[in-house]
C-alpha cells in the first residue's frame, strides 16, 4: 500500500494529497481514498479502483481542510472487499480520528479475538481496524500515549498514517518493514511512503522517520517520540528489487541506481556469451540497463510494451494472466531474429510471464534465451504486507532451478545470490527482511488461533 499525508499552510491540501497518491499507485491498484480535516469535521471520499478513476476535480473540491492523509490499496490477505478500504475514519473519547496503513499485523487475530471477547464488534476484516480498536481503548491517554500503548501491543510491519481534527502523525514499526518519510514544502509538512511522491508535489525531502519513530505535525511544527528500540531493523529487501518505483530513495540509496547494481552484480555471478542483453519491461529495465554494462552486451529494447494496460487489468487467474501478457507485451523482430538473447527481469514469482516471455522470444526467431533474474528465488510467504495469494503459487517452491528453466522453455535460467542482492544495496545483511528468499522471518510470523467468526 501507499501513504500519503500533508498538514497545508494556504495550499489544497486535498488536491495535493491526490497527486501524491498519483505518485504512489504502483504501490497499490486496489482501491483508494483521502480523509481531510478543517480542525472541527472530517470530510472523505474512497472507492475501489485508480486514484485516477476514484478522484476528479468534482469530488476533490468539497474536501476542504488544512491537513489530509490518503491511502492506495493493494489487498494482501482480506483481498477485494470494498469495506477494507482506507482510511478508516472513527469517533472515540477524544475527538475523531482517520487512519491509513501499509503493512500487516502478525498477531491481529490473537488481538481479534481478544478484543471481541470483550465485546468489541468489527465492521471490516482488515487488521487495520485492529489498530483503530486499540487507540480508541486507549482513549483515556493522549493521542501520543495511546499510540504507544499500541505499539506494545502489536507485532508486525506498520508505516502508519494518524490524523486528528488538528495533527498529522507518522508512526514506523520498530522493525521499520515498510517504508515512510518527511517531507516540507514552504512551512507544510508532508510524510509519504516514497520520495517520488514528495518530488511530485515540489516539496523537499527531510529525511526517513526512524523505526519505532512517531512524528507528530501540528501547528507548531514537527516533533518526535521515538517510541520504541527496535535490536534489529528489517527494510524490506523486495521494495529495492521490485516494489519501489525507481526515482525513489531508501536510506539515502537510490532505488533505479541499487537494481543497476543487481544488474551490473548478476553479470559478474553468470557470465554468458551473448549478443544482446533485453529486458522485460518495465520492472527489468534497471537491471537490464546494469547487465548490459558489466557485461559489454549491447543493450536493447527488444520487447515492446502497451502503455495502456494497467495492473489493475490483470485480473488474478491463470487464464487472464496469459492474455494478459500477451496484451501486455510484443516483441521485436528485427531485434531479436537471429540472436542469442539475455532476457533480465527483477524476479519470478509464479513463472508465468516468464513462461509466456520466453516463449514470444522464440516465436521472434531468437537463437538462445538466458533468463536472468536480479533476485534469489522466491520461496516462502511473505506476512509483511505483500500479496500472500499470489505467493500460494510460487513456482520455486515446487520446483529446482532446472526444472523451471525447462518449464518455462529458456536456454538457461539464474538467479541473483542473496549475498550478492545484498550487496548492490550497500548495505548489510541485517539491515534486511529478506524472508521471501530466505524463510528466516525477523518478527516472526502469524500464527492462525481461534478464528474469529467474521473470517
Ligand atoms: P511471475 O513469475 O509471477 O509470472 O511474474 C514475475 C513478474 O511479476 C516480474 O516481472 C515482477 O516484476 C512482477 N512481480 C513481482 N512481484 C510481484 C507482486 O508481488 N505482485 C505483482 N503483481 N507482480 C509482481
Ligand atoms: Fe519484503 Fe519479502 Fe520480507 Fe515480505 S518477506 S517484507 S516481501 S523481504
Ligand atoms: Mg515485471
């Protein structure tokens, strides 16, 4: 998911909170929404679909208010429901409150239950809704002392977004899983999921919140409680490999310029005899683009791709997928006729756009196919906060490499080392939530206890 928030000093703050989320809809194509406060009433709109789709210059324009959070959904485990949508806007002891959430809880259900057993009643099946219910029981404290309170109670990977009637609050788990960060413009301050978003609306990045950070944004400014010591940190590895949108930063490192380095990295782990290095695009350009220089394989565009097909289009079965990649992707003739191909993409999941890619490339006349991949194998669940039903699919955890190399039909298939993924982001090891590829889950993961009866 992507967040978006922004407490305005004589600025729309509505219309910037949309074109922030603009910035962000990779990061979710589910359904979106803006909440924004007048310092009395909140007032929101939210509905499935593109930020383009759900917003226009009509509904935009009653939202009048001096802060606003948003949200861009992309479901994980309560897939589609319109209720999911956020934020969720709620009344409790103190005044209102609107909250927006990237992330998943691990022991949402153990709090559920809990909850419930206390007569708590929930309206949505998304843990976000868990997180609601903790502030509001908490009510009695500050907003800040409840969110602490919170945070001891919740374990997983959270960047939250808090409004009130008259603040803007940013809450990182301790882990700091997912990504969040603070923005200015002019004397309004803005936290958001990625820079990209911040470059978009002209506002200048600050700097990253800090894991088991909350920042508070009233009238007076900024200010932080670092609420929680986290022993380790775990930023989510796959926002750098495919996640991301390339202009963005993480730490300072820039994503396009860390998946070159994937690229320039897997060159160095699979020399091949080659005559030109493709990528799939878009995802694979980066690493393609690094492949090509570390290897002196020119560099070509030899899959053409329709701008006019969104994610969303790609509907989650088999069958729509295949056409879909047909749709989505053509290939080159011209270029490809004849050669001994180097085809980089950022990762398989499934295999299915593999399967289909390989395939066309062939149809086009190409001699060899090397796929080459700029991460490890994707192998285990994430609980995170990255699509899990997908993951229910993942080809690498039926299949060696072998098997999937001839499954998908290419001349040869590798894969990026972990060690080596690591490496091109300059940072350590540890740093990282790599569970995907390693199965070795830093905070854990969730256990499935009595099931609540809504689920
Ligand atoms: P697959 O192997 O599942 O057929 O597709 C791999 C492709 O999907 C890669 O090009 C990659 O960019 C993209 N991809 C990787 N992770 C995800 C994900 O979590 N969701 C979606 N929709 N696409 C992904
Ligand atoms: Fe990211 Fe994978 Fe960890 Fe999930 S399991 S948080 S996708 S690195
Ligand atoms: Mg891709």
């Amino acid at each position: 998911c992507g967040l978006f928030g922004i407490y305005g000093h004589n600025m729309d703050v509505a219309t910037m909170t949309y074109y922030g989320l603009y910035a962000l809809q990779h990061r979710g194509q589910e359904s979106t929404g803006i909440t924004v406060s007048d310092g009395k009433e909140f007032k929101n709109h939210k509905d499935m679909g593109l930020v383009g789709e759900v917003f226009n210059e009509k509904i935009l324009a009653p939202l009048k208010g001096h802060l606003a959070i948003g949200h861009v959904r992309y479901s994980t485990v309560d897939s589609g429901l319109a209720v999911n949508t956020q934020p969720l806007d709620f009344r409790y002891l103190k005044g209102l409150i609107s909250l927006a959430h990237n992330g998943s809880l691990i022991n949402a259900n153990e709090i559920r239950q809990r909850l419930a057993l206390n007569g708590s009643v929930f309206q949505t099946t998304s843990d976000t809704e868990v997180i609601v219910k903790l502030i509001a029981r908490y009510g009695q404290s500050s907003i800040e002392e409840a969110l602490m309170k919170m945070m001891i109670d919740i374990k997983g990977a959270y960047s939250l977004l808090v409004m009130t009637e008259d603040q803007l609050i940013g809450v990182r788990d301790p882990h700091g899983v997912r990504p969040l960060c603070i923005g200015k413009k002019g004397k309004s301050y803005i936290l958001a999921s990625e820079t990209c978003a911040l470059d978009t609306v002209g506002a200048e990045f600050i700097r990253d919140v800090d894991p088991g950070e909350i920042v508070i944004i009233d009238n007076d400014g900024l200010r932080s409680i670092h609420a929680m010591k986290s022993s380790e940190q775990a930023f989510c590895i796959f926002e750098f490999v495919y996640l991301a949108r390339p202009d963005s930063n993480f730490d300072g490192r820039n994503v396009t310029l860390v998946r070159r380095a994937m690229g320039r990295q897997l060159a160095q782990e699979y020399p091949i005899d080659a005559d030109i290095v493709i990528p799939v695009p878009d995802s694979g350009v980066p690493a393609a683009l690094g492949y090509a220089e570390a290897s002196g394989i020119p560099y070509m565009e030899g899959l053409m791709k329709n701008r006019y097909i969104g994610r969303t289009f790609i509907k989650p079965t088999q069958k729509m997928r295949e056409t879909a990649v047909r749709l989505k992707l053509n290939p080159i003739r011209d270029i490809i006729e004849g050669k001994r191909v180097v085809m980089v993409d950022d990762s398989v999941v499934r295999g299915t756009t593999s399967k289909q890619i390989v395939q066309m490339i062939r149809n086009a006349g190409a001699k060899e196919v090397h796929l080459m991949v700029s991460s490890p194998t994707v192998k285990y669940p994430c609980y995170y906060g990255i699509d899990t039903q997908e993951r229910n699919q993942l080809i690498a955890v039926k299949q060696s490499i072998e098997e999937i190399r001839e499954y998908i039909g290419a001349d040869g298939l590798h894969f990026l080392s972990l060690e080596g993924m690591v490496e091109a982001t300059g940072s350590s090891k540890d740093s990282f939530c790599a569970a995907c590829f390693t199965g070795e889950y830093p905070l854990g993961i969730s256990k499935r206890v009595g099931e609540y009866p809504m689920e």
